[in-house]
C-alpha cells in the first residue's frame, strides 16, 4: 500500500487508517499488535518492544511530520516520538511474523 498526503508518503505491506482530520492535518494509525518495531534512519538503529501502535501525523501546509510510537491507543502511551522532514524523506513499514521493520529513508532526488 501506498499513502500520499502533502509531503508525507509511506509504503510498506500495512493498512493505514486515517483516524482524524483537523483542517489540513491529518493522523494515520498503523496496528501493530504489540510487536517489535526495528527503526533504521541511515546508520542510526534503535528496536522498540511491545509496540500497540503508530501514529503518523501529517499536514499540507508543512513539510514536517511527526511519528509517535505508542504501546496504545492513546499519546499518554508513547514510548518516544520523532519528527522528520517529508519533503526529504518517506516511510517504509515491513511486516513480519513477529516484527516490524520501519525505516524512514531519503528520497533519492536529496543528496
């Protein structure tokens, strides 16, 4: 599957909802079940355990978008956040028996 919005574009074998709209944001939700999620930006690497939930949120009239890694529903259970520029890198989820990979990766027209 592939979302685009604004800036923002993630790819990966997922569904993504679309949980909430405010104005020109939007919040994507990814389920994860409580698995490991494996992060890998460039030669940075970091594995979260017990992993509920992804929260994407994205804007139109930003480049900015912000991932918050929650253990569930809810942002009082975020185990870390990020933000990262859309307009230089996207996201790309791999899902496997017991993990999750997610890597946020430059485009390649970035140098």
């Amino acid at each position: 599957m592939e979302i685009i919005y604004g800036d923002l574009k993630v790819l990966g074998d997922f569904e993504l909802t679309n949980i909430r709209e405010l104005g020109f944001d939007r919040d994507f939700m990814l389920k994860l079940r409580h698995r490991v999620v494996n992060l890998t930006c460039g030669d940075f690497a970091m594995q979260f355990v017990d992993v509920g939930r992804i929260l994407i949120r994205a804007g139109l009239t930003t480049s900015s978008a912000t991932v918050h890694i929650l253990q569930d529903t809810d942002l009082e259970s975020a185990l870390a956040n990020f933000s990262f520029s859309a307009d230089k890198s996207y996201l790309q989820f791999t899902a496997g028996d017991y993990k999750t990979d997610f890597a946020v990766i430059r485009k390649a027209n970035e140098i």
